[in-house]
C-alpha cells in the first residue's frame, strides 16, 4: 500500500522477526473489517450480539491474567534513564530490544501480520500523528478501526515521510510474566508484547497518544494530555471549550458527556463532546491555544454507566460497538453490567464465560463475584454520541479558554477554585491528587500524587513536564488558557458526597466560563479564588447556601498538611523540581501562616 522507504523496511524488519504466515494490510474498507468480523466470530474470538436491539455489536472477553493496563510492566526506555525521570520504569534501549525480540521472535507463525496505518486527529490534521500497528489480534484491528482513523487514506497523506510511530504488538501466549508494554520516544517506537488488552494494546491511545506523544510534544513545542475536551454552549448559541484533567476513574467521560440540569437546558445551556480522555494542543495561528482530540471512539468503562449517570455513552455504545469482559445474557444474546440496571440477567455468563448466579454477587469481592469484570468497556465509535461537538471531525482544533484539573479529596480542595496564574496554575496540576476509594484495590483514603492525571502517562522526566508547561505559559502570555481546580467529591461528617455532580457540574463549569469572561466574582484566598457562594446558581437544587459554602471552604489545617505533602512530593524531582514552582510552594505556605 505505500513506497515509503522506512515503512517498508520496518515492515520486512518485523516479517523475518515475526514469522508470520500471512500478511495483511487493513484499508479501513467496511468490507475488510465486515470479512474480519466473521472471521472472529467463527473461531469464538468475539460473540455476535443481538442484532436487533445491539446492530453491529460484538463481545470479547480477554484471559482472566490480561484485564487491564499493567503499569508495573510498562517501561520508557531511553539512552538515558534521566530523561524518563523518576516515576517511569526505565530500561536501556538495547537490552529492552533484545529482550522483547526474542520473546516476540516467530511468535507469528501459524497466524497473520495485520498491518493498522492509521491517524491520530483527522487525517491530514496540522494537529495530527500517524502511526502504524503491525498486530496478529483481530480485536485489536477491529478496536483500532474504531478508536483511530484507519486505511489507505493515511498513508496517502504520510508520502515519504519518516515521522511516523511505529508500533508492533504481538499476542505471543499472553503470559503476565512476559508482559511488556515499552516506549523509545527517541525511535517513536512502542512494542507491546503478551497482552491482549485493551490499554495495552491499542497502541494508538495510552502509548503514542500519550506516552510517545508527551516527549514529541516536549521536543516540538505541543501539549499531549490526559484531558477531556468539552464545549459549553450558552444562550446566545455561543460555544466555549475547556479541556480537562482527573485521574482515571474520576469520570472524564461522564464529564465529558454532561447534560446540564432541566432549567438551564431551557434557557439554552448545552454540553458538545470533543473527546474524553486525551487532548492534543497547539498554539495557533492567532497565539491561542487549540485542541483536538486524537481518538475517534470512545474506550469506556462499562460499569456504572446507565441513563443517568451518562446517557449519553450508553447511547454510544447501541451500534457498532465492542464490549469486552462484560456480562452476556443468554436470553436476548445481548450485554449487561453492574450499574446498567437494576435487572441483573438470571441466564447469563459472566465476564469469564461461566455460568453467572447474580444472587451470589459481594461488593467486597467484584472480581469473583460480579456479572462484568470492574474493569470492562466499550469500543464506541464516537460519531455514535449524541452530543459529539461539529468540531469533532475538524482538523484546526478548538480554542481553549479554561484548563481544569480535578481529584477525588474529601475535605482538601473545594468544589472549585480559580489558579491566580498560568505558573500557579502549573503548580495546581503539579500538586493533583486523588483519594483511593473502596472500590479499587488498597486502603481506603490513601492520597495519591497525580500531577495533570499523567503520573502513568508521561512520556518523560516530569520535571521537564513541568518546566515545558511553565514555557508553553510564556509562549502564549496573556492568550493562555485560565487554569481551575474542581473537586466533585467533598463528604460531610458522615462521609456522604456534597455535591450532587454528574449533570450539575454544569452549575460550576458556568461560573469557570464566567470568570474567563470576567463576568463573575470571586474571593481571593491562600491557595487561589474561589466562588462568591451566591455566584454558583443552585436553582430547583436541594441544596442550601451554607451547605455550599460548607464545600467552598479552605481549611488551613488541612492545607498545612498538603503543603507538607506537597513539598514531600516535589523531592522526587531533585534539581529538575522548575524554581517557580517550589516559590509557588513556598508563597502557599506563606499564605496559609497568614490566614
Ligand atoms: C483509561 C485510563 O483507561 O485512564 O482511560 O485508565
Ligand atoms: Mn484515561
């Protein structure tokens, strides 16, 4: 399908590695993907669903060992380990190649090499990566003709060029003790090997969208980040886009996807979906900053997402979708998880394909017990979203007028605050955290550093992360995007939630827009400004002032203990820690001794 020099020669470089019996190169035709399909299904690889209440839907199941992204045997490997810093594993490039070569060596025989070219952002997108996948899974090309733009289109636009990812995935026997997921940034080359799951797979998103895309954006003056990108539309039809960051499992997607309250859809507030989970940006031409989203699906987590908490995923998932590990009902061939209802099937298997007792179900042993495995998603394309942003499919990206990052802390930050800055704004991201919860695994309560929701995703030494958002500030001066904090998750004495989140963050994402328009006050305060608590409009909302001015509040001795926490944090960066944020540390805890 192309010339290009250095495409062919990684491919013959892979062919007498691999070993495989056939090759075969995915066009992104229907008609190629409709034949793969079948295929799949012939050898039990995936499950035709019901194709009249789920047209177009299959489901996979992965091996019990191989069920999420493994960030124990994920390695960035470059000449020297101090470019990958201290919160990556590191290996030397040399030693990593021979070890995965000879794990991947002929692993192939017997099966096809399915060669995936395919494009992150809109083809031929100034704001878009091409890559290209060599993997002997067909749900891995299937995933990928969902979550990228896929075929011969891409290559035309590619020519002669070398700038391209490489990518070779190979399934080899799946074994957890050979797993592999390893990054060269400095050979824009990923190699996933003994996986054959999704995160670890889909080479496209968490690998190069984030990992190699962090140190290309690093290296050429962008941003790759782990943000969801919405737009808000007021009344007068005027749309403003934000992009923001939590750490997975605090829900960017339901954000994303966000239906504002009853009275403000009638005075005509709107949320479009750009993306959900990762957001590339570029200064553009007129000095601000642009975003796309490089995917062009949706990789969702299936439990807890039903009408309510999203409606809007749930309807992306009715068409051409692929689940995988959720649970199949026997009785209508169709999928069901925790949280989808609360009509668990009574004839169903479960994520493993055993029979399934939904009677036996225990919260505290959901791996065991439950009809999907806590961890199992859908493959949707994003076109199917009912509120995918017209922007989506362009290719120049969105303006971005407010960044916002965000964790799950039950007293620390307040429902939101403003960063005074774009450097105090840095520090804020620098500082993210989230709580553990019950549901995953590990104590509850334990804080987690996550600083811009990339603590598993950056490509490079986060200090030089740092310093590079600190010098993207300077480059777009007084053009750059305000920078916010939101917490969602504040409990009272009992532990119960505050805040009723979900669709009436839009309440808060309307005075962040607000103060980016100047349009709204604030109180200054030691860590940034905060809401007036009557400039948070909580119409047809059981909610009193006092009880939101309960989740507004800076406590100082909760903030004193963060700053120490934060300072303990920040030694991990040695001498790459930029000055402006330890003065930002230091003026935090000159303005909490003044408090
Ligand atoms: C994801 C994650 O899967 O962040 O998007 O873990
Ligand atoms: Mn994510």
């Amino acid at each position: 399908m192309t010339e290009n020099k250095t495409v062919v020669k990684w491919l013959d470089e892979m062919k007498a590695l691999l070993c495989p019996d056939k090759v075969m190169w995915i066009d992104g035709s229907e008609a190629q993907l409709e034949e793969l399909r079948k295929e799949a299904v012939s050898t039990g690889e995936m499950i035709k669903l019901n194709e009249e209440k789920l047209p177009g839907c299959y489901l996979h199941r992965t091996k019990p060992n191989d069920v999420a992204r493994v960030e124990d045997r994920t390695f960035i490997c470059t000449k020297d380990k101090e470019t990958a810093g201290p919160t990556n594993n590191w290996c030397a490039p040399d030693e990593m190649y021979e070890k995965l070569y000879n794990i991947a060596r002929g692993t192939y025989k017997g099966r096809t090499m399915y060669i995936i070219p395919y494009s992150m952002g809109p083809v031929g997108s100034p704001l878009a990566k091409i890559g290209i996948e060599v993997t002997d899974s067909i749900y891995v090309v299937l995933n990928m003709a969902i979550m990228t733009r896929v075929g011969a289109e891409v290559l035309k636009v590619l020519g002669d060029s070398n700038d391209w990812v490489r990518g070779l995935h190979a399934k080899c026997d799946v074994n957890p003790d050979d797993r592999y997921i390893c990054h060269f940034p400095e050979d824009n080359t990923i190699i996933s090997v003994n996986s054959a799951y999704g995160g670890n797979v889909l080479l496209g998103k968490k690998c190069f969208a984030l990992r190699i895309a962090s140190f290309q954006g690093w290296k050429e003056g962008w941003m790759a980040e782990h943000m969801l990108i919405l737009g808000l539309q007021n009344p007068k039809g005027e749309v403003k886009y934000v992009a923001a960051a939590f750490p997975s499992a605090c829900g960017k997607t339901n954000l994303a996807m966000l239906i504002p309250p009853e009275y403000l859809r009638k005075k005509g507030y709107k949320v479009w979906t750009v993306g959900d989970d990762i957001s590339w940006m570029k200064i553009g031409p007129d000095g601000r900053l642009y975003a796309i989203n490089p995917e062009n699906g949706f990789f969702g987590v299936a439990p807890g997402t039903n009408a309510q908490s999203n409606f809007n995923a749930l309807e992306s998932t009715k068409k051409n979708t692929i689940f995988t590990n959720v649970c199949l009902n026997l009785d209508d061939n169709t999928v069901w998880w925790e949280g989808l209802d609360k009509n668990p099937p009574k004839n169903a298997l479960n994520w493993k394909g055993e029979p399934w007792d939904y009677t036996k179900y225990d919260k505290a042993n959901k791996v065991a017990t439950s009809g999907a495995h806590p961890n199992s998603r859908f493959t949707a394309p994003a076109k199917n979203c009912p509120c995918i942003s017209d922007e989506f499919d362009k290719g120049q990206g969105v303006p971005i007028s407010a960044i916002i990052f965000g964790g799950r802390r039950a007293k620390c930050a307040p429902l939101v605050y403003q960063s005074k800055d774009w450097v105090n704004g840095v520090f804020v991201g620098s500082a993210m955290a989230s709580e553990t919860t019950a549901a995953a695994a590990g104590a509850v309560g334990v804080v987690r550093r996550d600083p811009m929701a990339m603590l598993p995703f950056c490509g490079y030494h986060m200090g030089d992360y740092f310093a590079h958002w600190l010098e993207m500030g300077k480059k777009l001066g007084d053009k750059a995007p305000k920078i916010f904090n939101v917490n969602w998750f504040r409990t009272d004495d009992e532990g119960n939630f505050v805040w009723p989140g979900f669709g009436d963050n839009a309440r808060v994402l309307n005075w962040i827009i607000d103060r980016c328009e100047g349009k709204a006050d604030a109180t200054e305060t030691a860590i940034g400004y905060v809401p007036k608590p009557e400039d948070i409009d909580l119409t047809d909302l059981d909610m009193d002032i006092e009880t939101l001015k309960s989740i507004l509040k800076v406590d100082k001795d909760v903030w004193e203990k963060e700053a120490a926490e934060i300072e303990e944090h920040y030694k991990k960066f040695g001498d790459k820690l930029p000055n402006e944020l330890r003065e930002q540390l230091n003026n935090l805890k000159n303005n909490l001794s003044k408090m």
